[in-house]
C-alpha cells in the first residue's frame, strides 16, 4: 500500500517532519511511504495560476497515485499553518485529488493538549467542498511535550505512545480499504490544458507558440547549439548532427510534447501526406489543442491526465492504415530524474513488417480462428482491451478514439476521432 506523509510546517527543523520520518522508518515493513514538504511550494495566488507548474502538478500526480494521505500539523495560533492552507488551496483551486482520499491527521506540538484545535480546524477544511477529502474520524494522534518525545535516534521513547501510533495507523489501513469499496465514483484526473497556457522549466519565453517559424524564433532568443557541437549525454557525448542521424533513423515516428502540452519535436524523414500521422515543420511549437479538431480534446485531456497522474505509464492504440499493417500508435509519459512526469514520447511503429521478419526466420505461423485482415492475428472481440499498462483497460477501450494519434483520415472499421499529438494539418 502507498501512502503520503504531508509535512504541514515549512520551518527548516520541525517536530512534525520527525515524526512521520518515525513512521517512515517504523512501519517500513507495513506500508510504502514518502514525505512532501509544503516548505517547496508556492503560496496560493488565485490571481498568479501556477496550477500547471512542476510542483504543482509532481504532488497532484503522487497523491492520485497514493492510497492514503497522512498529514502532520503544527500548531499556530490555534489553528494549521499558512503554509498548509495554501497547499490546500492549490488542490481545491482547479485541481482536486484529494476529493475521496482518505486522509489521517497527525500533529506534534511543544504544549500539553499537542494540536487538537489545529487538527480540529484541518478536518473542516478537508471536508469543504472543493476538497472532499474524507478523513478518518477519532483516532487523535495529538503528540504533546515534543521536545522530549524523541531520542537521539529519532525514536518515540514512551511504549505506550508508540503503541497507540501503532494501532492507528493500522486502522487507517483497514480506513483506505473500507473507503476503497465505497467509493464507485468515476476517478477525478486533473483537466489538462492544451493550450500549454502555463510554462514548465524548459518553456521558452516570449515567442509565440502558434507562429509557423517557431522553431527560428525560439533559436533567435535562446541560441541552441548545433552542428558539430559536443553534446555530453547521460552514457554517451555525441555532436548534434549525430544526435539528428539518430532519430531520424529510427524506423518509427517520434513526437516530443513536453509537460506544458507543447509540442516541440519530431523526426521529420518523409512528406507529410506519406506518415502515419501527419506532421508539418510548421506546427512544431504549437500548443497540442492547435494541432487536434475540438472534438478530439476530451479523449486527448483523458490520456495525457493518465500519463501525468502515473495512472499509465503508456498507453497502445492499434490503428489501422490499410492493407498490410499493423500499426500502434505508442504514448510513453517521460520523467526527469527526480521522476516528475516532463511530458510525453509518442512513437508509431508499423509492427507488421517486423512480423513477417520474425513468422520467416522462424517458420512460425499464426494461427488460432479467422484471420484479422489488419494484423493477420486472430480475430478478436471488438471489444478488446487496449494494450496498456494494468489498469488502463477500465479507462480507454479500443472503441474509444486514439486519445493523441492521429489516423483518422484512414479509412477503418473503427474511425479514430482524434488526430496526432503534433497535429493533422487542420487546426480548429
């Protein structure tokens, strides 16, 4: 099971990050556990979104995927910290992954009765709409006299404290699970932007993503290296002409959208009419809603909030392109190395070619009932489940339109409504 510890202070040495750095080490062998720290966000600005911002967006897409929520509260002047608040507001201002978590209040304080008026107004703002929270009642953990609480180790000393922490969390536990069957509501994801509105680290300024010379533009302001310039990679240094070789000899199309739903690349080897999807130079820098009809914009925010929330970590979708192919569109959410989700790899690969390589060096056939005219594979259901990660086939069947990919100008037995993550050549 997966749980996430809210530290509810931002000062740099706190009794409350202690203590769920306790139940961390503690109960390792119980629960899987991470701590976020309220001290690394922004404070709640309604007039300055930062809603799609890294931090943001990194603690949204860990608390969808965590079971529970433990938050440990400070005391101040009788109620949470401004800092708690303001977390609070960024997941109830646009977003709302709390709605229907379960969530245990936990406090530390320097004083007799610990943080019971804290943890008392904490259950109120949880349980206001926007939040939705639902928070185990009883089971007060009020951690009083804290500065004696701990040894050197960062251990509780009283058995009888370590003891009663014991048994809440465990009914927490039984908490998530009984919560888990009651809760038959349609899984809340955060709505996407496709307009890439906001801005991510790597976002470049002030150049406007719509124009038809973006990448010109871009390169004006920032100037990229290029040519035989060295490039120092993670297990490699290449100059960026071998790095272009490379991808465009991939024999497959690649497309980059980052984290703010910009698409910035892809590896241009053919005309546009000739590829799968139908990518111009001159829709790279777009926001993705430019490259996608209005139609398709629900089906493209159920995939790409997916991927963001770590609910996929890729999404397949079969679709057809005549006779003799079997081609699957492949979207691959990417991460940077502290494994915040930085935006999405679509990749589409026409698989039959590499099938018939494998059915002649093996003398292998297919076989197994009436012969699909797409893949050559055996008939299947039309409702046949995607080939995604568990758990993606309750989400997107293959019924539903590509969510990104953009074959929809082929004819099918199944029309895809959607078109590429870098566009059909129609903008809406």
């Amino acid at each position: 099971m997966k749980l996430l510890g809210i530290v509810g202070s931002a000062a740099e040495e706190s009794y409350n990050r202690q203590l769920l750095q306790y139940i961390e080490k503690e109960f390792a062998n119980q629960f899987d556990f991470e701590l976020i720290e309220v001290k690394d966000l922004p404070m709640f600005d309604e007039s300055n979104d930062q809603t799609q911002s890294v931090a943001i967006q990194n603690l949204n897409r860990k608390i969808l995927k965590a079971d529970g929520v433990i938050i440990a509260t400070p005391e101040h002047n009788h109620t949470v910290t401004p800092a708690l608040k303001s977390l609070i507001e960024w997941l109830s201002f646009k977003i709302h992954p709390l709605a229907t978590k379960p969530v245990m209040i936990v406090g530390a304080s320097f004083y007799d009765q610990g943080t019971s008026r804290a943890q008392l107004h904490l259950r109120q703002i949880l349980d206001s709409p926007g939040v939705n929270a639902i928070v185990m009642p009883g089971n007060e953990f009020l951690l009083g006299n804290v500065k004696k609480a701990f040894d050197e180790f960062g251990n509780l000393k009283d058995e009888k404290t370590r003891a009663f922490l014991q048994s809440n969390l465990q009914k927490f536990l039984k908490f998530i699970s009984v919560v888990s069957k009651l809760d038959d509501a349609p899984e809340q994801l955060p709505d996407e932007d496709l307009q890439a509105k906001g801005s991510v680290a790597t976002t470049i300024p002030d150049v406007n993503m719509s124009s038809d010379h973006w990448v010109e533009e871009a390169a004006a302001k920032v100037h990229p290296v290029k040519g035989d310039t060295y490039v120092q990679l993670d297990h490699g240094i290449l100059t960026v002409n071998q790095i272009d070789e490379l991808l465009k000899s991939m024999p497959f199309e690649i497309t980059l959208v980052d984290g703010n739903n910009q698409f910035l690349y892809f590896n241009h080897t053919s005309e546009s009419a000739s590829m799968f999807a139908h990518r111009k130079p001159e829709q790279v820098g777009n926001p993705i809603g430019d490259c996608h009809p209005a139609r398709a914009y629900n089906h493209v925010k159920q995939v790409i909030s997916m991927l963001r929330a770590g609910k996929l970590d890729v999404f397949r979708m079969p679709v057809p392109h005549g006779p003799g192919k079997y081609v699957v569109h492949n979207y691959q959410a990417l991460h940077d190395t502290e494994g915040n989700y930085a935006g999405i790899n679509e990749y589409i690969l026409d698989f039959q070619p590499i099938i018939d390589w494998y059915l002649k060096k093996t003398g292998k056939e297919l076989t197994g009932g009436n012969v699909d005219a797409v893949s050559g594979a055996s008939k299947k259901d039309n409702t046949e489940k995607t080939d995604a990660v568990p758990g993606a086939s309750k989400k997107v069947s293959r019924q539903q339109p590509d969510a990104i990919s953009g074959a929809s100008e082929k004819a099918a037995p199944v029309k895809p409504d959607v078109d590429a993550v870098s566009g059909a050549s129609k903008k809406d």
